[in-house]
C-alpha cells in the first residue's frame, strides 16, 4: 500500500497529538488550586532525597529504607507501608492532587508503573542523597547523577511510547521540584563529620551550591523548563539534630540552621544567575526555611502540641530503621509535626505544601 501524501501524514500526527493530550488533561482530577487561564502543568516530576522519595530506595541495597510498618500507618486505611518516609502522603502526591494531576506520583523504580504515569510524571529521588556526591556514597543511595540518568531514560519511554511532540510538551510544561542539601549538612558534615577535615562550613557550602548548580544546569540540558528547587529548611530543628546538636535541653542545633541559611542564601544568588543564562527556563528558589520554622515556633495556630519529637519511638533519634514494627507510636498523628526524627507527618507536608504552592506555583507557570 502507497503512503498517504507527506501533507496528509503530517495531519494525521498533529491530530493525533492533540487528541492525545486531550486524553491526558480529561484524565486528570479536578484542581483545587485554579490557575492562570491557560496555564497547564501535565506532569509533576521529582528528583533528590528523602522528602521526595515515593519509593525509590525500595528497590536498592541500602539501610535508609522505610517499607515497613509503622512508615505509612496512615496511607491507606488499613496502613500500607509504601517507601515514603512519613505516616501517609508526601510533597509530590500532594502537589499532584492539588494541581488535579493525580492522587499519587510513584517512584521510578516501582515494579507496577503503569504507562499512564509516564505521562503524569514520577519521583527518582532518593533519601539520603545530596549535592555533595559523597552523602549519597556514604549510605549507598541513589546519587543525583544516576537519577539524571534514569530521568533520561525515562524520556526515552515516554518518546517510544507517545511520541516527540507529546515528550516536549510533558518537558515543557511539567513542574520539576528538586529536594536536596538537608543531608549534605545533617549528616556528611555535622554528623559523619569528615568533610569538617577537608572544608570550612563557608567553603563546604560553595561545594553543595556547585553541585546544585551543576545538576540545574543538566536537568536544563535534559529538557525541564519549569524547575523548583526547594531551598534548605531549619535542619537544626528537626528532632535528630536537636539530639545531636542541641545539648542537655535539646534546643535547635544553630550551628547547622546558620548552615541552612547560608546555603539558601549562597543558592538564591545562582538560581537568579542561571535565570538569565538559561533561554525560556522558570527557575524558582523555593523558601521552606521560614514556613517550616513558624510551624515550629508557632505549633498551635497550626494545630500541633508537639513539635521537638517524633511520633515513632522516643521520636528523638528514630528514622529508617530504627523506626520500625517495634516501635509504638503515638495515640494522635496529627498533634506531631514530625513522623520520625527527621521527616513531618502527612498533615505538616500538607500545610507547607499549600503555603508553598500559593506563593510560589504562578511564578514556575
């Protein structure tokens, strides 16, 4: 059989096109959040650690995992454990449900992804990972560079299976958000401490906004337009810092909160740099310092009694491993800012989540 004339085949991948992003749109949820007129965001894909793994490190051999009860005590009805480090929900669901894209953003590596989620988009994030290569080597996790790779390869999935024109528009107008430096600081510094022999804290900082720097300017390269990056939160004041650095009283840890501001800062002067070396991008520093430190300072205008612990165990040192099946919880999750003794509970994402997506969602769109 002839070919139909080249005019008519061009046609036909045009209509074919937007039949198919017809398709994507009429098969989102409604959005809570109304945005510009004209504004669509198809996909929300995620890259960097803990907060915004959905399951990555299910899949790889290292200890900082969470695929055990009492993580996801609150996920379903009956509890279900998934890979996500808090009781239920994390950012990139919420996010997802907010924006109307879909109730849950799975990982990667997940064995039961379903060809509709290349559309929808996806977390390659890993916990424990950082801008500095050696925090995601020291708990052999999933570095940012392997998870550029597998964002590559998940580009090339999506080619085969919807085409060129529908890949670009998903690049182009999907929100990639990147999580990362928490545990460049919590852990590979303050912690293991052997980058405190190789680096002052003002040049280790130049080292982690480097990396960061580095890993925008190839996601740029890859295809993502419209990336936020979230900036540090006030890690000192998450409950495993306070342990470890905030003496007898278990006070925010200051030394590492000064660090945080530091990178934020150091990190807003090159995301405003690569804003004008960069054609067509949307690059946004988001602040969770601040939100994060009046849930913090304020617990109850937010609706929490309990904010310097976990729910799990003691909540002072638990995380991964150590908050496992034998560790009680809490009587009432959301009186806890946090689940375990780094990452919140479901209802402390979901009001960071919404602070953030009101000031910040217009300005990557």
């Amino acid at each position: 059989m002839s070919c139909p004339p080249p005019r008519i085949c061009l046609q036909r991948r045009t209509v074919c096109f937007v039949v198919g992003v017809l398709l994507l749109f009429a098969s989102a949820g409604e959005a809570k959040m109304k945005l510009p007129d004209g504004a669509v965001v198809p996909a929300i894909i995620g890259l960097g650690d803990s907060i915004i793994d959905q399951g990555m490190n299910n899949y790889i051999p290292t200890v900082v995992k969470c695929d055990f009860p009492p993580y996801g005590q609150d996920f379903t009805a009956g509890g279900m454990p998934t890979g996500r480090f808090s009781n239920g929900k994390t950012p990139p669901d919420l996010i997802a449900e907010e924006l109307g894209i879909k109730e849950l953003v799975p990982a990667y590596l997940d064995p039961n992804l379903q060809p509709e989620d290349l559309r929808t988009g996806l977390s390659f994030a890993s916990g424990a990972c950082g801008y500095d290569p050696e925090t995601a080597e020291i708990t052999s996790v999933i570095p940012l560079s392997q998870q550029l790779n597998y964002l590559k390869e998940y580009l090339g999935k999506l080619r085969s299976a919807y085409g060129e024109n529908e890949t670009k528009f998903i690049t182009d107008n999907a929100v990639f958000f990147v999580v990362a430096g928490s545990d460049d600081l919590a852990n590979t510094y303050f912690t293991v401490g052997l980058r405190r022999l190789q680096y002052d804290i003002n040049s280790y900082t130049d080292l982690m906004v480097e990396g960061a720097s580095n890993f925008i300017q190839e996601l740029y390269e890859i295809g993502a337009r419209r990336i936020g990056v979230f900036g540090l939160p006030p890690i000192g004041c998450v409950p495993s810092q306070r342990t470890l650095g905030g003496g007898p009283g278990r006070s925010c840890s200051e030394k590492a909160n000064e660090a945080a501001k530091l990178v934020n800062s150091k990190l807003s002067a090159q995301i405003d740099s690569l804003s004008k070396t960069l054609p067509n991008s949307k690059l946004v520093l988001i602040d969770i310092y601040e939100p994060a430190l009046r849930l913090i300072q304020n617990p109850k205008q937010y609706g929490f009694e309990v904010v310097d612990r976990g729910c799990c165990g003691t909540g002072k040192i638990e995380v991964s491993i150590l908050c496992n099946k034998f560790s009680e919880t809490c009587p009432d999750h959301d009186k806890y800012l946090f689940w375990d003794s780094y990452h919140p509970t479901e209802k402390g994402y979901r009001i960071l989540v919404n602070q953030i997506l009101q000031k910040y969602i217009n300005r990557l769109l």
